[in-house]
C-alpha cells in the first residue's frame, strides 16, 4: 500500500510525527513524507526532534502569506507529487489550509483521503476562522474518518458519514507527547537563560501563546492589555510567552509587552522544551487547539482566549476554561488562579498514546 503522509505547519508535524513511525517500520506500507511548507522555521526542528525527512517538501511559506496563497501554491505542488508517487491513501491532519488544500489536491487526482482528527466542530464556520470551514470541507471529501473521541465521531455521523468509515482513535499528540516526555529531562541550551531562570525556585509561572486568525487586531490588544495588568499587579507572578512568527502577532506583543521584567518574551520554542515549559507552569493561558489537549494529558489547567472550542471534552472535565481575547474576562481567571489555586484534573480525555497503531491498522485492514 502506497500513502503519502502530508503536512505543513507546526501543530501538523507534532500530531503526524508518531503516526509517520510507525507507518514507516510497517512493511506492507510504502510510505512518502510531503512537506508543504507552510511553516518553515517553526516545522524545521520538529522534524529533527522527530528525526522525519520530507520526501517532498512544497516550500511554499512566504512571510505575510494569506490564505489564497497558501491555497493555491499548494494546490499546484501536490499535483506533481501525485502524480509522481501515485499513492492509494493521502493522509492529512486537522484544520490548517495544508490539510484542505491537499484534500482537494487528492480528489481532483482521485485518491483517497484519510483524515486524521477529523470530526471536531465547534457550530460556528467563522471560530476559528478559517479552520471550522477547513474541518468540514475535508470531511465532505474524505473516505476513512480517524476520530479522537465519541463526540468527534458523533458529529459525523449526525452530517451523514457512514459509521463503517469511522475509527474512533484518541488524539496522535498523546502518542506525540509520552514520545517526547520519555526524552525531556529539562530546557535544552537554546532556551534563553533568563527565561530558564523563570522558571526555577518554585516560582509560578504563567505559560502563554496566541496566534488565532480572528483574534487579529482588537483581540491581541487585548490579551496583551491583560497581561501589562496581571503583571503590574503580581510582581511574582513570572509571565512566559514564546511568540508565535507571524507578524500580525510580533508586532502587538513585542510593542505592547517588551518592557516589563515579569514578562519574558521568547522566540517559538523547540517541542521538547516546550513541553517541559508545559510542565514546569502553573497556568497555561492560550488560543492554541493542540495545547488545548496535551495541558490536560500533563494535569495542567488551561485559559483558552477563545468563545468556543471544538474541544469541549477537556471543558467538562474542568481542566479548560474559556476567556475570549477579553481583557477583564482573562485578568479575572488568572487572579483567580493565583488567589485559590485551582484543582487540577486527573483524567486524561484524548487518548492512550496508541492512536498512530490504530490508524496504520485501520489502513491496512481496509486498504
Ligand atoms: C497556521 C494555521 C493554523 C494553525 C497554526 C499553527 C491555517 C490557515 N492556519 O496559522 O490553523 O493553528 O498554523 O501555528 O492553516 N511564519 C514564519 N515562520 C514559520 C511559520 C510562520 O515566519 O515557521 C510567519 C510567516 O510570516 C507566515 C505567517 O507566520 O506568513 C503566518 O503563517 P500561516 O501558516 O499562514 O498562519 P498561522 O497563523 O501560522
Ligand atoms: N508548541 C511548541 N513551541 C511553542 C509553542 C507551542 O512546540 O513555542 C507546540 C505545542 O506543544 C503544541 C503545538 O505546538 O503541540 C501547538 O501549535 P500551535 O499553537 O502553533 O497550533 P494549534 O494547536 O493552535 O493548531
């Protein structure tokens, strides 16, 4: 069996990593690696911490990018990497414009589409935006359906996707975290001193990322807004925030957040020392999908700066809260924290680290 694995931006490679292993030590599957590109300096240590070599790599990231061109220069590179591999299963992951435009790619060549987290609907086609309407456009076009939880595969079952199709998996970034907890013993010597520092001493620190589409502009002001305030008012409080590459986020946060000594700002961090960062904080605060589901799996609770999440399984389990990019809304929560402490939560709701396995079985039972 020939599948070609496709991805392109950072949450992709984490999530697709475990999968690609254990693709590649199966016999029975050939298997080829397509890296669109989409990110670059952000996917490049992933694939390294992973030790992944992209058989293709589309290269397509341009600094300020929009959504046609992403779309569109993908769209052309899968045409010649079909055509050359002619493979019987494209794989893609989730809700980026990589995994649309490489669905649309494999339809229009005529070949099959396995969605990998599929299933996830927050009701809402503008939030996220445009990763609701990405979701749903795949699912139109696949034919097998790797669902993380019950309630992903009952969202499609309920649009009409034949329950034959469907494979109820657990989430690849809990296979992609115990992957990677194994081998995180502390930071690396890329993570800045000062932000190492943080850090140390039982100190409570505050661990936050931002980059949603639709929290561009007012909503980044905001969050940023809420930060200069929670870290006047708490000189304890150490507030650590790896900033995300896209200059619509760079220019807010390193404008609005540069001058204060409790705010230490970061380049992205390699995965590793990101999860320990996870690890090490009391508080994650972000908008983030796939921290969403690894804070829960660590025993950290999250603040997601979002009105609604195609996650709501770590919500009722109390490890999650929703925020919005609202200022009042995001000091409120985090006071909270920092006054009562809040429980942590012990289940994990996004699988057994196994996911990948049940996949790669799936494919070969069906291929
Ligand atoms: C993309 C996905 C989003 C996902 C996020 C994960 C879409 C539409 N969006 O959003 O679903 O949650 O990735 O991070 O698919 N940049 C760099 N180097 C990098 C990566 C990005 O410089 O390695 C800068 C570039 O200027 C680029 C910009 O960030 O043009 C935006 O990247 P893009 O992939 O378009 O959007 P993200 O916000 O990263
Ligand atoms: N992550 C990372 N370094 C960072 C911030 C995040 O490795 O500095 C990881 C994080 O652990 C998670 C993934 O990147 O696995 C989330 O990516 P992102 O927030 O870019 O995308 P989303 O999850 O929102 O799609």
């Amino acid at each position: 069996m020939k599948v070609l694995t496709v991805f392109g931006t950072r949450p992709e490679a984490i999530k697709m990593a475990p999968l690609v292993k254990v693709l590649h030590d199966s016999p029975a599957v050939e298997q080829k690696v397509c890296s669109t590109g989409q990110h670059r300096e952000m996917l490049e240590p992933i694939m390294s911490f992973f030790d992944i070599e992209a058989d293709f790599n589309l290269d397509i990231m341009q600094p300020g990018q929009d959504l046609t061109d992403i779309t569109s220069r993908i769209l052309l590179g899968m045409r010649g990497v079909l055509q050359e591999f002619q493979p019987d299963w494209v794989l893609v992951h989730g809700d980026t414009t990589t995994a649309l435009a490489a669905t649309l790619a494999a339809f229009y060549a005529g070949v099959k589409v396995g969605h990998v987290e599929a299933g996830l609907r927050t009701g809402s086609l503008y939030a996220p935006f445009p990763e609701e309407a990405n979701r749903l456009l795949v699912d139109r076009l696949a034919s097998a359906y790797f669902a993380p939880t019950q309630r992903n595969a009952d969202n499609l079952l309920r649009e009409g996707v034949a329950s034959s199709r469907i494979l109820i998996t657990g989430n690849t970034v809990v296979d992609a975290l115990l992957w990677a907890t194994e081998k995180v013993k502390g930071f690396s010597e890329q993570v800045p001193s000062g932000i190492q520092t943080a850090f140390e001493n039982n100190a409570r620190v505050l661990l936050v990322t931002g980059h949603r589409r639709e929290n561009f502009g007012k909503g980044f002001r905001q969050i940023c807004a809420a930060l200069r305030t929670l870290a006047g008012r708490f000189p304890d409080l150490n507030i650590v925030y790896p900033v995300h590459l896209n200059p619509q986020v760079q220019k807010p946060v390193l404008e609005y957040l540069s001058d204060l000594p409790n705010i230490l700002l970061a380049a992205p961090m390699e995965y590793p020392d990101f999860v320990f960062a996870m690890k090490s904080s009391g508080l994650i605060l972000t908008d983030s999908g796939g921290i969403q589901e690894e804070a829960p799996s660590l025993g950290k609770p999250v603040l997601v700066m979002r009105d609604t999440t195609e996650r709501p399984e770590a919500l009722e389990a109390g490890a999650v809260q929703l925020v919005g990019a609202d200022e009042d809304r995001i000091v409120a929560a985090v006071e909270n924290w920092w006054t009562d402490k809040p429980l942590v939560m012990a289940a994990n709701p996004y699988g057994d680290g196994q996911s990948s396995s049940r996949i790669s079985d799936y494919l070969l039972n069906n291929g």
